[in-house]
C-alpha cells in the first residue's frame, strides 16, 4: 500500500508543477507571480520531479517550438515524424538538452521572458542530484515493497517527467475526440481528465495556446488544475491575465 500511495504522490505533485509552472508559466505565461513565488516554484518542481527534474527554460523554449511546429520536422514530438514513442523521446530528450545547455541558437520569440535560474538549473539537473533522489527511491522501495511487482513502478518512479510526455505528446495526437478543427493532430485524451490534471485536453489547448483553462469547451471537460490556479488567484499568490481566462464555445 505504501508503495501505490508514494507512487499517486510522485504522480500527481511532479504533473502538477509540470502543467502549472513549466507549461502554463514558463512556456505560455498564462498568469504572473512574485520573483519569491517563481523562486518557490524552480524549488518544489526539483523536489517533487526528483530525478526527472525538467527546467523551466528548457522545457518553457521547446514547448512554444512544439506549437509553432507542431506535427511538422521541425516540431521537437511528433508521432509523424517519430517511428516510435521510444524514438520520440530520445529526440525529445536530445532537443531538451541542446536548448537548455544552449547548444544551439533559438529564436528570440521563443526565448522571450522565459524564467531561467541557471545556477539552480545545473545544480538540480545535475548526475549527482540525480543519483541522490534515485537513490532516496530506492531505499523507500527497499523499506516498503512488500511484492515483487510492487518493483514494476521503480523505472516509472525514475522517469515519470518523460513518460507524462509520451501520454500528452504521443499519444494525446493519435488517440481521443476533437473539438477544434486544428493544422495538427492534437486531440482531448480523456473526456474527464483525472489522469493528467488538465493536459489531455490537448486539441483544446492547441486551438488556444494561451488559455489558462485547457478544458472548460463541454460540460464535463474539468481541468482541475485550472480549479486549483483559480483559487491560487483568489489567495493572491498568482494573478492570472485577462487574456488567459477568454471563454470559448466549440465550433
């Protein structure tokens, strides 16, 4: 039991800061926040991503290529350029690095305003922090399985940052429903997205990129970390724009 509950926590914490800091902040700046809340952010996305830690900037710069390009050769995930998910994410691992090692010139419309900490940055993505937070799972595992299957969700603990990619980048192009008649082939995963928080409402999100809520189109379309945006909002620790909160209607 302990395992499947550390597992949920891993899950849901790391996609949280995932969707909600790299994605809607740092790629689409959806909403704003203090210099001491970003901070806080860079912070909690090392410590609940662990040894999948992703960088703002790296992950901020590569996502606003992803639209501009998407489904095209020039888009860093696409399943039609991309055999397999396996290839797929040594590309995409490959394009995150060249961008956040700064290997190779980006356009400034790709750059612009997008958070960066770098000396955070080389230290969180580090091999030895890396190492120390495989380790922390390790030991965990070694404390709490008590089944060998339970054995089967270590690789998924060390590599849950790139496995939520597949789920939205790979998948979330081929499988789902469309709302939206778009030049790709994104579509909405899941009618009611529990699964990833928000981010299956793919087709949704590439109809209109700077939104803060990814759902919302049909009734039953609950993005749930715009909820908890929505309430971050009303407390004042964010200030989501005006812009990213437009309703919109299919079709």
């Amino acid at each position: 039991m302990e395992i499947l509950i550390f597992m949920i926590i891993l899950w849901y914490s790391g996609l949280f800061f995932q969707t909600f800091f790299l994605h809607r902040y740092a790629a689409h700046q959806t909403f704003t926040m203090s210099r001491f809340g970003e901070k806080v952010c860079f912070f909690l996305t090392w410590v609940f991503q662990g040894s999948n830690y992703l960088s703002a900037y790296g992950y901020g710069v590569m996502h606003r290529l992803h639209h501009a390009y998407a489904d095209t050769e020039k888009d860093p995930h696409s399943p039609k350029y991309d055999d397999n998910v396996f290839s797929m994410m040594w590309r995409t691992k490959n394009t995150y690095q060249d961008i956040n090692k700064k290997r190779i010139p980006v356009e400034e419309r790709f750059t612009k305003n997008v958070p960066q900490w770098e000396r955070f940055d080389k230290f969180a993505s580090s091999k030895l922090s890396r190492i120390v937070w495989g380790t922390l799972y390790g030991v965990f595992f070694i404390v709490f399985a008590t089944e060998w299957w339970q054995w089967l969700f270590f690789p998924v603990a060390l590599l849950m940052a790139p496995i939520h990619g597949v789920i939205i980048n790979w998948f979330a192009h081929i499988y789902g429903y469309v709302n939206f008649k778009v030049s790709d082939t994104s579509k909405n995963l899941l009618p009611f997205d529990f699964l990833m928080m928000g981010e299956g409402y793919h087709n949704n999100h590439h109809k209109y990129g700077g939104r803060a809520n990814f759902g919302g189109v049909r009734w039953f379309e609950i993005d749930i970390t715009f909820c908890i945006m929505f309430v971050l909002d009303k407390l004042k620790l964010i200030k989501l724009k005006e812009t990213s909160l437009i309703k919109i209607k299919r079709g």
